[in-house]
C-alpha cells in the first residue's frame, strides 16, 4: 500500500507544493486505499486542527511517530517562512 501511495503521490502532486502532497495523500486514502483497506492520516478536520494549532505554537514543533509524513509535511508548512 505504501508504495502505491509514493506512486500516487509523485504522479499527481505538484513538486515543491505541500499543499499538492497532501491533498493527494488524502485522495488516495479516500478513493484508492478505502476499497482494499485504510490509510492512517490527519485529514479533513483533522488537518485542519493540526495546522490551527501549529500556527499559534511557539517557534519549535516535534512531530513524533510519522507514517507517511503527511502531518510533518502540514507542520512544515505552516513554518514556510522560517527555517525547516
């Protein structure tokens, strides 16, 4: 599964785009992963507390426990502007 998903991933999202990493993550948990099993990632409103936290920590973020990095992707994110 996990390779499939690396396939998927760099077929369709956009290099240098978090943002396109991520959403493809997302759809193959949804669309391709669902009928042969599950992806584990902080989708949806899950995502979206994870990125509202992140911005209002302080400077240092630990992701601790990453499966396919889709929430060390959106924690970088939202530190673009500062070193990574």
């Amino acid at each position: 599964k996990e390779i499939r998903l690396m396939e998927h991933v760099l077929e369709t999202a956009t290099e240098g785009d978090p943002e396109s990493v991520c959403n493809a993550i997302e759809t193959f948990g949804l669309k391709i992963a669902g009928s042969k099993g599950w992806l584990k990632v902080a989708a949806g409103d899950k995502a979206k507390v994870l990125v509202t936290a992140a911005r209002s920590a302080s400077n240092l973020l630990l992701e601790i426990g990453t499966y396919c990095g889709q929430s060390a992707i959106r924690l970088a994110a939202t530190r673009r502007a500062k070193v990574v």
